[in-house]
C-alpha cells in the first residue's frame, strides 16, 4: 500500500457511537498512530473534537457525505483504514466499502445488518481477497463476542484435545440500553424487506460450504428449554440471527483454507437465564421477544416502537452505559464428546462500550500489528473478525481489560463479569 496521510480515518464521528470512539481513539490509540475524524457536519464534528479532550486538539476534521462517492473516494484515498460507525449501513456504507475496495483501503464496521454483508460479498470478496484488502464488518458486540469466543475454544479442542469440534454453543447475559442508531438499523432491516432473507442460517458462508443442508443445530431457536450441557435455562438471542452467520462465515472460511473448525462443525447461540424463578423468566422473555418481532414487522408497530426509542445521535446515560456488562459463556463439544468451555465478558454497556472497544482495537490491530495479522499481508476479502483479526485482537482485548479464556474444567462460575 502507498503512503497515506493517516492510518486511521473514524467516520460517522458525531453521531452517538462515534463520538465515543474519538474518546477512545483519544485515550488509547498513541503518538504512533497519526487519525483523522470525518463525517458531514463539521460543527458536529468539532464539538466531538473538543469533548475528547487535549489529547486530539489537533486531529484533523474531514467532510463527506456517504452518499457522495467523490467526496468519500476523497477521505479514502488518504488513509489506510477507515473506521465507520454511520448506520443503518445498508444506507450509508456501501459507497465507503467501494471506495475502500478501490483503493486498497481496510475497512471496520460496527453493523449487524447480514443481507447487506452478503451484498458485499458477492461484490467485492474476490477483488478485496487478490488485493489483499481486509474488508471486516460486524467488529462490534455484534459479533466479536460471539466470532471470537468461538474460534478460541474450536482451536482449544483441535490444539489441545487433537480433536475435530462438533458443536459450539454460546450463552449471552446482558445489560444495557438502547442507540437510536441501533435501532434505526433494526427498523430499516425490518422495512426494507430482508427480514426473510436474514433467517437464512447459510447466509454469508463462502460458496464451497453454503450449499450444505441446515439441519436441527443450525435452525434458529424458537423454544425455551433447560441445556445441560451449561446448566442453566436458555431462550433464543435477540443478535444470535447475525452472530449465528458470522460464526458459520469464519468456520467456511477456515474449512477453505484448510484450517476447519471440524469436519461437520455446528454454531447456535442463546440468552442464558439463571436463579431460582429461570424456567418462569425464560418463559416470560421468550413471549417478549416474540412481541418485539411481531411489533418490528409491521409498518404501524415500528412506527410506534420509534416514538419509544432514541433518536439517531442519542443513546443511554453515562451511568447506564458504566453500569452494563456482558458476559458469553461458551461450551465446545468435540467429535469424541470431550468439552471445553470459554467465557468473553466485560464491564460497560454492550452495545456501547462494549462495542466501541471491539471497533477501535480493531483498527489498531490493523494500524499497528499488521505483521502479526492471520494469513499474512495477502489476506484480504470481505472477512470475519475472527478469519481477519485472529488472536491479534484477542490479546489486544485482554489487554484492554476484556476476559477472554478456555478451561477444560467449567462451564465457568461467578458472578456475570
């Protein structure tokens, strides 16, 4: 790649979620890494500027509309990574991802929005792969926890167990508030009509594995149920339709570069639910959450579910977002029987400060470790955390104070975090 101006551009940096990653990049991101921030408002942008504090005073501030292509190729052309947190990005990303394909540039995003993430894919994989660009959507609580956890215990077995993994189970306990960006995203899945073809369990696997017949572990879950392999009451995830994909896109991608996950490797993921009331509460979350999905699906339902919900730019409290967490507990089955057990959580709002970390150590995996990135300097593609980022990532999260381990002794106890 030729020289640019920056390593890293952060666009979408006044909205809600970017605004926190000009925080983030501010505190963390080092004298070594020369970033810019973009977006379409500078007066926004100059007020997300000055909230960052000293530290980015002098970061520059760079204008584009994403529906401008001569402006966006503009920003693009300067940097080697382009952070985006401008959603939904089924709107707003697909005149950044071209630019970022066409001028060799990696790309970060925080989307969930898996029927765009498959246009990507047919348009751009092949070209981004012989490149050696990393295009790598979903870096956000969608779904590093899930993509990362997995590809540690399915590696855990095959290292240490010599031995395929069958089946991977996931168990996401959460608390957080809302983004009106998050929602917005939800919403115009729901009114564009892709709703249909999101369900799909295949959907974003790579061509030699996507013809495979989904069999009863690769159906979305629609029951609540008691799992004895982690001991506790489960209900289907709210994100497990988009983390489910992206799991099953890293496990084709391996099998095609001849490192699988096992030779028939299931992914299926769930909201645990614990205590002494569990069965009754996964009950009750079970009939809200098909609530929620009815409400999304009509026309009068989501509009009345946005008079309820943040506005695009707005989100929860600073005391809400300090006082979330999540916690993923993971339980691998190898082909012999054999389990191992994983855990990723965090202290912070998933949805916020959570994935504002996922996102920015993602740039920096790319921005400073790019030697050290899975399959070299010539992987490129419209990529998964884990196929893009790999271990790279997983310790620049533990570093950052994020739990990452795998135990052959578990499921792992204490308390959420």
């Amino acid at each position: 790649m030729p020289e640019r101006k920056y390593d890293v551009v952060l666009y979408g940096a006044s909205g809600f979620t970017g605004r926190q990653t000009v925080e983030y990049f501010a505190r963390n991101a080092g004298s070594d890494v020369r970033w810019a921030i973009a977006g379409r408002n500078c007066q926004a942008l100059e007020a997300a500027r000055a909230k960052a504090g000293e530290s980015a005073r002098s970061v520059d501030i760079l204008i584009a509309d994403a529906q401008d292509q001569q402006a966006v190729d503009a920003i693009v052309s300067q940097t080697r990574i382009l952070l985006t947190t401008a959603g939904p990005f089924s709107l707003y990303g697909s005149k950044i991802v071209d630019a970022c394909v066409r001028f060799k540039t990696h790309y970060v995003d925080i989307t969930g929005e898996t029927f765009w993430v498959r246009d990507l894919i047919d348009r751009y994989h092949d070209r981004a792969a012989a490149d050696g660009t990393r295009i790598i959507p979903c870096c956000g609580f969608d779904s590093i926890p899930s993509d990362l956890g997995t590809y540690l215990v399915a590696r855990h077995i095959k290292s240490k167990l010599r031995a395929d993994c069958r089946e991977v189970k996931s168990f996401y306990q959460i608390r957080g508030g809302l983004n009106g960006g998050t929602f917005a995203s939800a919403s115009n899945a729901q009114a564009s009509g892709h709703s249909a073809r999101m369900r799909e369990p295949f959907l974003l696997n790579p061509p030699t594995t996507n013809a495979k017949e989904a069999g009863k572990l690769d159906q979305d879950p629609r029951d609540a149920r008691f799992d004895v392999d982690m001991g506790a009451w489960r209900t289907p995830f709210v994100m497990g339709v988009a983390n489910t994909r992206i799991v099953r896109r890293s496990a084709g991608l391996f099998e095609q570069w001849r490192e699988p996950y096992g030779r028939e490797f299931h992914y299926q993921e769930y909201q645990k639910i614990t205590g002494p009331t569990a069965r009754v509460k996964a009950y009750g979350m079970l009939a809200a959450l098909g609530m929620l999905q009815a409400t999304l699906k009509s026309s009068a339902g989501r509009r009345f579910l946005t008079r309820l919900a943040p506005k695009p730019g707005q989100g929860p409290s600073q005391k809400t977002m300090d006082n979330g967490f999540f916690r993923c507990d993971l339980v691998g089955i190898a082909a012999d029987g054999r389990k191992v057990f994983g855990i990723v959580s965090d202290q912070g709002d998933p949805g916020n400060r959570a994935t504002v970390k996922f996102l920015c150590e993602s740039a920096l995996c790319l921005a400073l470790n790019a030697n050290q990135l899975p399959g070299g300097h010539q992987r490129g593609g419209v990529l998964t955390p884990a196929t893009a980022l790999g271990d790279v990532l997983v310790e620049r999260l533990r570093k950052a104070g994020m739990r990452l381990e795998t135990s052959e002794q578990g499921p792992f106890n204490g308390p959420a975090v």
